[in-house]
C-alpha cells in the first residue's frame, strides 16, 4: 500500500471514470507522452492501453516507484526516479512528447514554469491541479486571477479549462477542488521581442499589480521618456492582453538609454 506523503502533494484519484476522461481529453496523435507523478497508475492503467504510445513515467516518490514497477512490467526501464523540476527533459526524449498528470500541488507553478521553458519540446499537456491555479493559468485579460504565468504560456499555448474535480474523489481528499485543463501549442515559433526581457517585463508588471504600469516599470532600465504618454502606461496589469506586453516590450527594447 502506497501512502499519500503530504511533502510530496500527494492527492491519489480514486474515481477511475474521472481517470479515463483525463486521459481521453488527450489528443490521440500523441505517441510519445510523459506522466508526471502517476502515483499508484491511476492514470497509467489507461494510458498503457492507447494504441502505439511510447510512455515513460517521472515519480519523485520511492514508495509509488517501487509498486509501478511490480505493477507495470510492460514499462521496464520507462519509470524513472527523477524530481521533474531538476531535470533535463531531453533525457525523456529528444523528440516532442506531451505530459500528462495529476500534478503535486504545491509544485504546480514550477512545473508550469518549467513546460514554459521546454515549450518547443511539449506540444500538448493535460493536467490536474488545483481549481485556482487553473482559472489562472487559463484566465484572459479583465480576470482578476490573469497573471505571470497566464500571459507567458498564452503566448505560446491555447488553453481550455475542461472541468472541476470535487475534493471527495481524492485520498486523502485536499482542502480545496482541483480542475483539469489542455494546454496546446499554438504556430507561434518565437514571439516579436526579446523573450528574456519579455518575462522580466511580465513579471515586473504583475509584482506590482495593483499599480499602473508606469510605476511598475522603474525596475527596468530603458529610455522612459520616450514612451512617456504611450496608452501603456496608465493600466493595470489586468488590462492588457499577451499581444500588448510583446507590444510594450518591443518598445522597452527598441529605446534603450543613450
């Protein structure tokens, strides 16, 4: 019996039809496919079924790693005991593979972070986690919960929030509802800036989300003077969508100080 480690963020899923619609909400092209933290294999029993899929699995839990491998002969030498966050993906693949999961809670911004990173690895993610990291990641311009991360995986990614999880179907159940979403690459291949700066940019800008943007930026350096009475300025955080902050970027870069 695998026992749920609260260090870890271990929630396991006990209803196997929410297991399924997990797994089936994604896309069938996917042959190589990734599962991060799969527990005792909830979601791996039915991905072991999909026709010709190359999957491996990452578990940072030594005790869930030991019961898959005496579980699931079929995937030997494909269940890897590894912390995702330190790892280079490539080791996985060095091709595209889509990660699937139900993810640690209290890991699940970096992880998020971390698919921003590998994002021309990762074409396709589904995953489970908590209901107000979701709306966020999710979450358009005018939200309240738009923010970091929100802006830098929608530049690159379409994502559909695809439905709430209640907390009784878990053990130990969490505190909270947890939500599944899709994320899927969009055709952009590089965004029209610099994209250091732009994550600076985004994250200068949402440290301070209750100021205008004007004030958020004193951080940065770059000829202020010369955007002065751009529109930007004024807003809020939550005012401006993806293209905007590529906008402001971009002009960011292009007045740099003399």
């Amino acid at each position: 019996m695998v026992r749920a480690k609260k260090h870890l963020g271990q929630h396991f899923l006990r209803d196997l039809d929410i297991a399924q619609r997990i797994v089936e909400s994604l896309s069938p092209s996917q042959k190589k496919v990734v599962e991060l933290g799969p527990g005792t294999g909830v979601l791996t029993q039915y991905l072991v079924k999909r026709d010709n899929i190359d999957l491996k699995l990452v578990e940072l839990d030594v005790e869930s790693v030991e019961y898959l491998k005496a579980h699931y002969f079929e995937l030997e030498g494909r269940i890897f005991y590894k912390d995702f966050l330190k790892l280079d993906l490539t080791e996985l693949f060095s091709e595209p593979f889509a990660l699937i999961g139900n993810f640690p809670y209290n890991i699940s911004g970096p992880i998020f972070f971390k698919v921003f990173e590998y994002r021309n690895q990762i074409p396709e993610v589904v995953g489970m986690l908590q209901k107000e990291v979701a709306e966020r990641l999710a979450a358009g311009p005018g939200s309240k919960t738009y923010g970091v991360l929100s802006v830098l995986l929608q530049a690159f990614y379409k994502i559909d929030y695809l439905f709430t999880v209640d907390e009784h179907v878990f053990d130990p159940p969490p505190k909270v509802k947890s939500a599944v979403i899709r994320l899927e690459r969009n055709d952009v291949e590089k965004i029209e800036c610099d994209e250091k700066l732009f994550v600076r940019v985004v994250k200068a800008i949402f440290n301070q989300r209750r100021k205008a943007i004007r004030n958020s930026l004193k951080t940065i350096d770059f000829n202020k003077e010369a955007i002065a009475d751009h529109d930007f300025l004024t807003r809020r955080p939550e005012q401006m969508s993806v293209q905007d902050f590529i906008e402001l970027t971009k002009m960011i870069e292009e007045n740099p100080i003399s």
